[in-house]
C-alpha cells in the first residue's frame, strides 16, 4: 500500500501557547524573563491570548523540581482557573498516568466541562522523568509498557465521557458497568498526546485525536506526519498534528537571531545536560531506541521541546511565511513558548496572526480561482 502524501489542511491552522504554570519559562536558561508562574500573571496572560487570537492553552504537568523548574501549580486546577477566566479559550489539562487514575479524571475533567461550556481539553502525558515517579513512589515502566498504559487510560477516558455501563477490561484498568453522570458537555474534551517513538505514533493513530510533536523543520514534520496519517487511515480514523516551536519575533531578523543567542549563551549547561541526559534515556529505552530528542543537540535542549528547530526566529513576515511552511508539512496547530510571555503573546496576535491569516486567504483565493 502506497503511503499518502501529508497535505496542508484547508482549514484555518490554529494556535495554542505553553503555560508557564511551571517557574523557570520555557528555556534552561538564565537570561531574564519577564514570565511568572503566578496565578495572576496567569490569568491576565489567558486574556491576553484569547484576544490575540490563541485557539488553545497547554498546561504543564510536574510533580517535582528539576532543570530550572523549581515551583510547579498542578494542571487540572490551573486550567480550571484560566478557563474561569476567559470566555472562548480551550485550556488543555496534562495529565499523567500512574499518579492518576481515568475514573478520577474522567469525573474531573467532566464536572469542568460541564462549568465551562466543553471548553476543557486533555494531553495524556506518558512519562519521561524516572526520577520523578521514583519520587512519588510510582512504579516506573518499561517505555512501550508506558504507552501501553497510555493507551488503556484514553479507551477508559473516552468510554466514560461517552457510555453507561461501561465495562472494560486491561492489563492497568478496568470496569464493571461503570456509569459517570453527568458526563462532559458537547464538545466531549479532544484528547491530546506527545512523543516520537513507534509506539507513540501508533498509539495516537488508535485512539487520540491529537498528536503533539516536538519542533522540527517541514521535511522532518512531513515524514511523521504521513506516518501517523497513513496508519491512522487503516484504522479508519484522523489525527490531528501539533507542532512545538519557540518563538522571537522581533522587527528585524538580527534582533531575533540576537536574543536566540543570548539564551544560549545564557543556558544552565549542567541542567540541560542533566535534562538531555534523562529524555534521551527515556527514548533509548524504546525498541527502536529513539524518541522525541534523539538527535537533539545541546543547543536544541535549551528548550525543552526542540522549539527552536521549527526558526520560527525572525520578523512577523518571515515567521508567518514559516508558519504555512509547516501548515504545508501538514501541521494542524503550532504549540508556541515565548521568552516574555505576556508582551510576546500581544506582539504575535498583534503582527504574526494576521500576515498568516492574510497567506492562508491569498491561498484559498488562487484555489477558488484555478
């Protein structure tokens, strides 16, 4: 069977932003960021996006300090409360299984989404930090037996939200004549996932509706996303794709390419080494023995998630232009951290949105016309 060529969604692509529920920003750097991991700084920034025409807000899970990240606000709570403060915004809740259970958060994310209109998405988060689960005294798997986990802990959530009596049977869950009332409002939450591996792909083409990958030029993009697209079609489904990328917008390139030296020039060289060092044994671990940052370079883990491989570094022009370039690869959303989160945010709504707005209509113009 011949694999399909990924192609760029008609529709709209949209945006989320990383919230830094998590101190520390977005990079393991110690330049000066004008980014709190308070709740009210929080709050304002959701406005902020909102208005500037963000489509989606991630929220971090962490349980423990590590890599700059010493203060961490639990994720369903925050996202509960940046949702109780904007109108159209979509938070999504990370979760991760092992400390959760689905029926726990089946309820919660049911009862926000009942308060909040389904506004209330989910990224289902299998777990790269060992040290993490060691800490909290949870057992840590085998990397496939992860996303197996995974995968049991989405089947339960969806059966849940979606079925009375439920019943299932796995190797990590399982229910008898299970009946949640009242299950989520209309729009069910979208189930949101990462990772690289064979097994994360595969287990996003089965059961997610989103597939977060890290930064990466379109080429690279590309080839996942036929991939994921090509045995997500055997399967009779679609996944959607979100790509991770760190933005620095500024009027002219020089400024740009200035500030993404300065953080790493300014990176934590022990700390991003000690991150490198834990996330590629986790993707090691894998049988292909790959995974999300297999190839990252030093430089590429000052940010968490290879954000800086996606350049969108540079003027709003040259941004908005590298933007489609990945809607081309067969992007559906660009999953963005920013240096100062608040400020950046407004500049990007304010010059970056529109000029892509303004590429995708020029687009659908010359299709409508041939």
């Amino acid at each position: 069977m011949t694999q399909q060529t990924a192609q760029p969604t008609p529709e709209p692509i949209r945006f989320a932003y990383w919230v830094p529920n998590v101190s520390g920003g977005l990079v393991i750097s110690r330049i000066p960021q004008r980014t709190s991991w308070d709740a009210d700084y929080n709050r304002e920034l959701a406005r902020i996006a909102e208005r500037a025409g963000f489509d989606y807000a991630l929220t971090q899970i962490r349980f423990t300090a590590g890599y700059g990240a010493e203060y961490q606000h639990e994720s369903v709570a925050f996202s509960h409360a940046l949702l109780a403060a904007t109108d159209r915004l979509k938070v999504i809740a990370a979760l991760l299984p092992g400390p959760w259970n689905p029926t726990l958060a089946a309820k919660q994310v049911a009862t926000i989404s009942q308060l909040t209109g389904g506004r209330i998405a989910v990224n289902i988060v299998s777990g790269w930090f060992s040290g993490e689960f060691r800490a909290i005294g949870e057992p840590w798997l085998d990397h496939d037996e992860r996303y197996r986990r995974s995968e049991e802990f989405i089947r339960s959530l969806r059966g849940i939200w979606t079925q009375d009596d439920f019943s299932f049977r796995g190797d990590f869950y399982r229910y008898s004549n299970y009946t949640l009332k009242p299950k989520p409002a209309e729009p069910l939450p979208e189930i949101f996932q990462g990772g690289s591996s064979r097994a994360a792909r595969d287990m996003a083409a089965r059961v997610s509706d989103w597939y977060f990958t890290n930064g990466n030029t379109p080429d690279n993009i590309r080839t996942q996303v036929e991939d994921i697209r090509h045995k997500a079609a055997a399967e009779g489904r679609q996944v959607k794709i979100g790509v991770n990328a760190f933005v620095i917008a500024r009027d002219t390139e020089e400024e740009a390419r200035a500030v993404l030296r300065e953080i790493i020039d300014h990176a934590d060289p022990e700390a991003v080494r000690a991150f490198g060092h834990e996330v590629k044994n986790a993707g090691a671990a894998s049988p292909e023995r790959e995974g999300n940052w297999a190839t990252s370079s030093l430089e590429d883990l000052v940010q968490y998630n290879d954000g800086f491989r996606s350049n969108l570094i540079g003027t709003p022009d040259q941004i908005a232009e590298r933007i489609l370039a990945l809607k081309d690869a067969g992007a559906d959303l660009a999953l963005l951290g920013f240096l100062h989160f608040q400020e950046e945010v407004k500049y990007f709504g304010e010059q970056v949105i529109p000029r892509v707005r303004a590429l995708e209509a020029a687009r659908a113009e010359r299709r409508a016309a041939a």
